[in-house]
C-alpha cells in the first residue's frame, strides 16, 4: 500500500496520534 505525504495523509497520521495519546492518557489515570 502506498502513501502519499499529503495534506490528507497528515491529517491522518495526526489523528492516529491523537486517538493514541488519549487512550495511553485514559490508562494511565483509569
């Protein structure tokens, strides 16, 4: 699968990345 490093792609990347830390910041304070 290719990506491409767009303005779409880091738009998602970016909200990978928030989902991430929220679920890490949930665990560590549950």
């Amino acid at each position: 699968m290719e990506l491409k490093l767009d303005g779409s792609a880091d738009e998602a990347l970016r909200q990978i990345e928030e989902k991430r830390l929220c679920f890490a910041f949930r665990q560590g304070f549950s």
